[in-house]
C-alpha cells in the first residue's frame, strides 16, 4: 500500500493555507484542575489517580460546540487529546480497558469528536501521548526486552485503533516519547502502518522519524509556546495555550488577549508557520467563558479583515519584521507580490517604513479599504531606503490590531540589518 501514501507536497497543501487551529485538552485531570501533569507533579498513587474514571461524567462535553466555536475563531482544524500521559484513552478501545466507555460517561468521544469537526467542514487531528503513566510496562519497557516488547504491540495497537475505527484523519499529533528512541518505538514501522491506512495523513516530528525509517522528523516541527520558525525547508507549527496550563487549572487566570493572540498568530503566518491555541476544558466539558470570549474576538478580527486575508495561505515573509517585539511594533505577512503589515501600537498619522527594496504601488487599509497616500525614497547606498505612509487616521482603526496593504511590483523585500546611514558597512 505504500504506493498510495500522498507526496509531502499534496499532503501539506491544505495545512498550508489553514495557518490556524484549536488544541483540546481533556482528560480525568480535567477533574482535578490542576493541570494535566497532575498524576506525575504530584505523586498520586495509581490506585487513586484511576479512581477519577469512576467520576468521569462529561456531561457538559459536547464536541459539536467545540467544533462551533473552532469555526467562529476562524480555526481551519482542531486536534483533540485522544490519550494523554495518564493513560485513559477517551474513544471505545477493545486494548485499552482504561478508557472513556468504561466510565459513567459511556461515551466514545474521539467518536463524537470526529464527527464533529466534519459537520462543520474543519480538519481533524488526534493527539496520542507515547509516554504512558498507567501501562506497567510504560516505564519498565526502557530496560526490559520483554516489557518493550508488550508495549510496543500496545501503543501500535492503540494507534491502529485511531486510525482505522474513525473514518478519513487529517492529522496525527504524537507527544513524549519518553523513555524509549524511535527504534524502541519502532516508529519507522508504526509511522508506515499509519500511512498505509490513512495516506493522506499529518505526522508531527514527536515520534523522531519518518516513514523510511530516516533520522529525520515526519511532516512539521511543533515549537511549544514559542514562535521559533525551522529553517525554510521544514514546516512548523507553534502550538500555544489560551492561559498557562494545556489541561484545566482553576487556579490560572493568566489569560492571553485578543490582541496578543492575533500578535502571535501573525508572527506564526510571518515567519511560513501555523498557530494552533489550546483550550483546557472544564472536568465536566465545558469550555472556560474567558477561552469562548477570546477565541471569538480573534474570530470577529478575522473577519472584519478580509476574512482572514492577511493570514491564510500566507508564505514565509522576505522581510526583516516579521516577530512583534517592542522594537518592532508590526509585523508583515506576505502573498504574491501583496505585504499585509500588521500595526500593533499606533503612532498616529504618520508612519515610516525603512529598508523596502520593492516598490510600492498602492496603500489601503485592510478593514475599511481606505486608500492611504505615501512617498517612497530610494538611496543608491540602500541605507536610507524609505517609506512614508501620511494622513493615516489619528487613531488606530482597529483596537486590536491595525493592517495596511502594500500593493508592490514585485516579492515584496525588506533589508535592514543593524546598520544606519552612518555606519552603513556595520552589520
């Protein structure tokens, strides 16, 4: 079956585009709320810690308005937590007992989950976790032969179950291969039982190879709350969370604003990359208000602005300001010969462009298309090369984040470097 797996080149063509997505966090420490690395931080024993599936209810867990609200943010994909490091498995698994249908949920949710983001016309993804708090062998595997070998034929099962049991999966999303490399994994082996039966399919680089067998990762690089973009040739995607915790933590309030969400994902689109934010569901299923009321502004931004113009289907920028920093209060994404520049402190009716190479053809406003005058200068040194936008409103158009479109006659091209008209050679 080998012959059917897609090329990297079809298979990325959608995540490409989609530039955004929603991370769903839910397990049986969702109950606790203390994070989902509970079991481990706090030494709960294993008899106690399994005792949880015995309150797992979900009864305000409705996948349907997870996927709603994914659509309403303008998130293209969301991937779900199927089996986190606690070992409970939240679909119907005939190897894993410790799982959602044995509990008062009775529910397959990976089931609910899938069909879900379908009906809404949004990519799916599943997240399995290797490492494995529950399993006996999950540890003892390391320096056991015998134990690796049971586990090995365990998790390949479990994933085997994800991919064959739900229908067409557009993304695979392993996390912590603790304490095994990827021959203990066997990943090479795994990686290819997932693609024969889903050839479409996503592999993050969480499980250290692809699928030859090569030391090279799968299909992207998942940076973890930070925007560091792979070098051009590698895609990435920076999964991030809404506050400080993936799983629920009733105890953190640190919530990210709109405006700093839509900062990080236009340095995310900027520098050829996704974003994909988090949300950490309640014990019960239901979704913070805090996390509803952000994700629906980014939404509303999205949509005032193009619907999503500057962002979707944007390539890596070939200009210098692509991360927001308090140097540098925009950031620019790029497609074709189109520069989107993204204004995140608003200086008021003027504003200065250094070091574009390309020139510029026309200026607007991307929420309201309002045309804006500028003047362009060109220095035969390059080291006073200027754009001048004027009569800009006195105030910020948008209070979140202020987008101009620069209409250029080429790739659009910024070069700065550290040096100014005085120290040109310094760089």
């Amino acid at each position: 079956m080998a012959s059917e797996i897609l090329s990297l080149e079809q298979r990325m063509k959608w995540w490409r585009e989609a530039k955004f997505g929603l991370y769903v966090h839910y397990g049986l420490y969702s109950i606790l709320g203390r994070h989902e690395w509970v079991m481990n931080r706090e030494r709960i024993p294993l008899a106690e810690y399994e005792a949880l599936a015995g309150r797992f209810t979900a009864e305000k867990c409705d996948p349907r308005a997870w996927a709603r609200l994914a659509k309403d943010a303008g998130q293209k994909y969301v991937i779900m937590t199927t089996k986190h490091h606690e070992g409970f498995s939240l679909w119907n698994s005939a190897v894993n007992p410790f799982n959602a249908m044995n509990s008062p949920a009775r529910r397959d949710l990976v089931a609910e989950f899938v069909e879900a983001v379908r009906a809404e016309g949004l990519h799916v993804g599943l997240y399995y976790s290797l490492m494995d708090w529950h399993h006996p062998d999950g540890a003892r595997c390391f320096h056991d032969p015998a134990a690796r070998r049971r586990f090995v034929d365990y998790t390949h099962s479990l994933v085997r179950e994800l991919v064959t049991n739900y229908g067409h999966i557009d993304i695979l999303w392993y996390d912590v291969p603790w304490p095994m490399k990827p021959d203990g994994w066997e990943s090479a082996r795994l990686n290819y039982m997932v693609r024969s039966c889903q050839p479409h399919i996503l592999i993050n680089n969480r499980s250290g190879m692809d699928s030859h067998g090569s030391v090279m990762p799968e299909d992207f690089d998942t940076p973890e709350n930070v925007v560091k973009a792979s070098p051009p040739y590698r895609d990435w995607e920076s999964c991030d969370t809404l506050n400080h915790s993936w799983g629920y933590n009733v105890a953190d309030n640190h919530w990210k604003s709109v405006a700093q969400i839509l900062g990080l994902l236009v340095s995310c689109a900027g520098l050829g990359g996704n974003y994909i934010l988090n949300v950490g569901p309640r014990g019960d299923g239901s979704v913070q208000d805090e996390a509803v009321e952000r994700l629906r502004g980014v939404g509303r931004w999205l949509r005032r602005h193009g619907d999503g113009v500057s962002i979707y289907g944007a390539e890596r920028a070939t200009v210098e300001w692509m991360n927001f920093s308090p140097l540098s209060p925009c950031a620019a994404t790029v497609k074709g010969h189109t520069l989107y520049w993204h204004i995140s402190h608003w200086y008021g009716s003027d504003l200065w462009i250094g070091g574009l190479k390309t020139k510029v053809l026309g200026a607007r406003l991307l929420s309201t298309g309002q045309a804006v005058k500028f003047r362009q200068t060109f220095a035969s040194d390059g080291a006073t090369d200027r754009l001048h936008l004027y009569d800009l409103p006195a105030a910020a158009p948008d209070p979140d984040l202020s987008v101009l479109v620069l209409e250029c006659d080429g790739k659009p091209l910024q070069q700065l470097g550290a040096g100014c008209v005085w120290m040109p050679e310094v760089l």
